[in-house]
C-alpha cells in the first residue's frame, strides 16, 4: 500500500500520488497515459495530472490496481 508521507516531490496535488517505492515499471503510464508522467534522470513516475474526467479516473483506478508494487495511492491531499 503507498504511504503519502514517502510520495515524490512531483506529484501533482490531489487524489493520486506515486511513492518512493516505485520500480518505474512503465505500467502505468501505459495504462493512465495522461496522468503519469516518468522522472528520467531519476528512474520513478509520478502524478503530473489527477484525473479530471469519468474515463481519466477510471484509468487511474485500473493503474492503481494493477501496480505491481502498490506504490500508487488514492488518499492524497487535495
């Protein structure tokens, strides 16, 4: 489960939030391609836009569920 007291410095304020238990695996940015975004000098993704419609948010729900390291989470600040 992500831990929004480890999340990167990045993500964008709401909802979602990526920590620094991410392997920058790619799966989500595949599946959620405009809300995450990779740092690449670093190696990691992060939130660059929380959802704002029906369809973004459901991709950001299937994201979240199919990390392979959980290191998504849903109960950010907004």
């Amino acid at each position: 489960m992500a831990n929004r007291t480890q999340k990167w410095p990045e993500n964008k304020i709401g909802k979602y939030y990526v920590d620094t238990t991410c392997i920058d695996c790619d799966l989500c940015r595949q599946t959620a391609p405009a809300n995450f975004a990779r740092n690449s000098e670093k190696g990691y993704t992060y939130v660059v836009k929380q959802p704002q419609t029906p369809e973004e948010e459901s991709c950001c729900g299937q994201a979240k569920t199919e990390c392979p390291t959980d290191s998504i989470g849903d109960d950010g600040v907004d």
